[in-house]
C-alpha cells in the first residue's frame, strides 16, 4: 500500500516510521513546504519519495494529512475533490469539530477519516519522529458513521499498527474534552513560564533553581506557536469556558491565602488530590 | 558519624539511604510520630534503630529534620537548646525564612545549617525513599555566614555524599525564587485538577483521553495538603505576589481569545518560548 504523508513532522513523521516497520505500507510519499523539513525526512527514511501536493493526492492508497489545524481545514476539501472512490484521507489534528463541519456536505465525505492521536511533545519536526511515539496512547475516531467502512476500516487498522487504542466520540465532545486535558494545560504552561519571565530576571538562578516539579509544569510552554494558535482559534470557545474556570479555580486559592484560611486551602488541595484516583 | 533522621519519609529515608551507602554515616536513629513510618523505614533498613526525639537528639553527631516546614520551625528552637558543641542539625523545608527567623538569636544558632535540597514528587512515606533521589540536583544553603564553620562544613560534606551541587543565598531570596519556581506550579496543578475535577464528570473520558502533556501539568496536584500547606502558609505573601502574576499572565490568554487577537496570542506564546532557552 502507498500512503502519503502531508506534512513530515513529529507526528507525521512517526505515522510514517511505524506503519513502514511494521509493513503497513511499502511505499511513502512525502508533501511539506518545509524543504529543510523534506531533506530530513528522506535522509532519515521517513519517507521514501518528496512530492508535489498534487502528485501525492494522486498517488496513493492512504493520504495523511499532519499539518496545523487551520492548514488542515483548508486543505481537506481540495483533496477530497480530488479523491478516487479507492483511496481514503486522515487528519492528524487536536481540534475535530472545524474540520468535520468544513466537508460535511462535500460528495466525497465519506473518503474522510477524522482521526486524533493523543500524544504529541513539546519538539517539532522530522528529527524528533520516533516509531514508538504513539505505542500504548490512545487515539479518537470522531463521527465515524460520516465515514465509508472500508475508509474508517483502514484508519482502524492503521491504529492497531501504531499500536494505539481507539475511542470514538463526536467531534464536538472531543473539542471539549481536549479543551480540558490537552489545550488548557498549554495555556497554564505559557502563563507559568511568562510568570517566571516576567518577575524573574536572574534567570542562572531559574535555571540552577529549577525543581522537576517546575519543569515538568513548564514543559509545554516550549511547544510552538504554528501549531498552537490554530487550535485555540478553532476550539476558541471550549478553551475559554475552561480558562475562565482555572481562573476561578486559582482565585480561590488567592482567597484562601489572603484571607489565611488554612482550612479551606487544605480543602481545595484534598479536592485536586482526587486526580489521583483518575490519573496514574 | 551517627545521624538521627526526624521524619523518615520521602526526603529523610532518600537522604539516609545515601548517606549510609556511601559511608557518611554508619548508624541512623529514626524519629517519627508516625509508627508505620518507622516500621517501614526499620523493614527497608533506612533506619538502624528507631528512638524517642530525645535519644535522637542526644545521641547523633547530625540531626536532619525532614518534617513539614511549620512543624520544623516549631522543632528546631528546642532542638538547639538541647545540642552540644561538636553535633549539627541541618533542615530540609522548602521555605527558609521563617525558620532562620525562628532561631536567628538562639545562643546556639551556629549549630543550625539552613537548607533545601531542590527535589521531591508527588510521593511520600518511606517507601518512596530511594538512594538516588537527590543526585544531580541542587541545595541550597541559606545564610551561611550565621553557621559554625564547621557545622557548615559538615552539610556541605553532606550534600557533596548526596551528589548535589550547593548554592549559597539568603533566606528571604531563596523564598521568593522557589515561590516562582516551586509553589506557584504547585498551586498551578492543584486549580487545574480541580477545573478537571470540576466541569468533567467523565471521569472515564479523562482517564482515557488524557495525553501526556495534561499528565505532566497535573502531577503536583498530586502532592499531600500536610506538607503543601504549611509551605504556603510559611511564603503566603510571596506565593500571593507571584499567584497575582500568573492570573494576570492567565487574563492576557483570556483576553486575546475573546478579542479574537490572535496575533497577541502569538506573541505571548512566542514570549513563552523563551523558558526552552532557560530550561533544558
């Protein structure tokens, strides 16, 4: 089988290593603006072949879209217009419902897998790809019943092979869950390390200072903006609801301290430990 | 030497572990209010023997407080009434202005070291305790010049055995860097489980959905009120200041995405970014 990757970066990238190693596909085809971006992913196999956009539409089985949401959007129709009835296009993308809304009409609706791996680092590009990124991570298939079964069956297979488990859902219940446990924590990340930026100047003693706990807090505040911007534009509204509520949540933690209610800062803490239980 | 740990949890069994393996220490008394504490800490050979505070104190030639940081400010004044010349007690709180306050006039404060090992998780108790804890990491030794020189020299030797790297300041200073880079992550993780915990009733789609980026953001969250409150109580008006910040920092995001102002969004990720030049 021949699969095209659009976009050869972090994600794209680490599509196209595993489903290579593991004989998904025998062939890839890679499509980026990024020239730098294309030299690596040849140099390190990640692709077999860089293409024009056009060619690889035409020429493969399995079209991968792994590029920012807003690029996505805006790509998909074209190449649904372009698509045979044989082969079958995936998005990558974190936000689900602009994307499904912007070719639910479209004749080809059906070639289209609206796909979302839930995994992704604060690194970019073709040299941070492993074949191992997504083992063990969970994947969502949103609106499957827009989707052809021979199409949503390959997308399946495709998410065995990265050895990733599947739920299904809605797109716009994933816009919302995401909102809570993906794109806030991003948010709060930037925020806390514009925190530290703002106030502290002696920045040896941030960096000889810094406990694991920051770092692992900070971590995400080096993700780039190419790739966030989009999706907080298109999961605009979810994002807010949750911000306005961390910041609720964090004005009671202020009120707590200055008021040095101990109790009810003890209270709040043995609220947020219940995560424990959920989250290993 | 012999060395008497009071708490034998996370902090103390980690530091009496490697103090034994390597030979700094060749007898440890364990001092804790909590019996299964110490029966864990007797089981994992963190401690030799485990003694009433009294014994503790007058047998060991270095007494290390591993106690929640109010509980230690309360401790160590009757500690020092009770030390000989030749023995040293050192602490290992997270804030240090109050405790060097606490004891600034003590007739025998040179025989407190004031300091702060930058480690810790989401863990606790004996069983968390590991050999290796502390390597690579930094201490702090606040207010050195208010120690005998040898009593300094004594946890210096100390952290070296640990594999720590020292850094010297003042208390108050090192109370306002670790409320930039400790305790306002700390209350950052805590407000966003509760924001979680809060609108997501799900708790099966959290569990299931949740990436790692949310899972690192969300690890502190995780951290026992009885050792967090205290701290923040201990550098309330330092958390207060830096907790204004982040919620100022937090309504620039908030306000960008209700103006639609993406391009100010940008540029407060874009700042963000800075911290992958500060931290690796």
């Amino acid at each position: 089988m021949k699969t095209s990757i659009i976009g050869t970066g972090l994600i794209g990238g680490s599509m196209a290593l595993k489903l290579r190693k593991k004989g998904f596909t025998d062939y890839i085809y890679g499509i980026d603006k990024n020239e730098e971006h294309l030299q690596q992913a040849l140099d390190r196999h990640i692709i077999d072949e860089a293409v024009s956009l056009e060619d690889g539409i035409r020429n493969a089985d399995l079209i991968i879209l792994a590029i920012p949401v807003d690029a996505a959007r805006k790509l998909l129709p074209s190449i649904l217009d372009q698509l045979q009835e044989h082969q079958t296009v995936m998005d990558s993308g974190s936000t689900k419902a602009g994307i499904t809304n912007a070719v639910k009409d479209h004749p080809n609706r059906k070639r289209y897998v609206s796909f979302h791996p839930m995994w992704g680092t604060e690194n970019s590009g073709p040299v941070s790809a492993t074949d191992e990124s997504f083992t063990g991570k969970a994947a969502v298939i949103c609106n499957r019943e827009e989707s052809a079964e021979d199409a949503f069956h390959l997308v399946e297979r495709a998410a065995q092979e990265l050895d990733m488990h599947l739920i299904y859902m809605d797109a716009e219940d994933h816009d919302i869950h995401t909102a809570y446990i993906s794109h806030i924590s991003h948010i709060t990340s930037y925020a806390l390390a514009n925190t530290v930026l703002e106030k502290e100047r002696e920045e040896d003693t941030i960096f000889q200072l810094a406990s694991s706990g920051f770092s692992s807090t900070v971590r995400l505040a080096k993700s780039h903006p190419e790739m966030w911007v989009p999706i907080f534009r298109q999961n605009r509204e979810n994002v807010l609801d949750v911000l306005n509520e961390h910041i609720t949540q964090l004005r009671k933690f202020k009120s707590a301290l200055e008021k040095e209610n101990y109790d009810f800062l003890e209270e709040l803490i043995v609220n947020a430990n219940k995560i424990r239980g959920i989250l290993k």
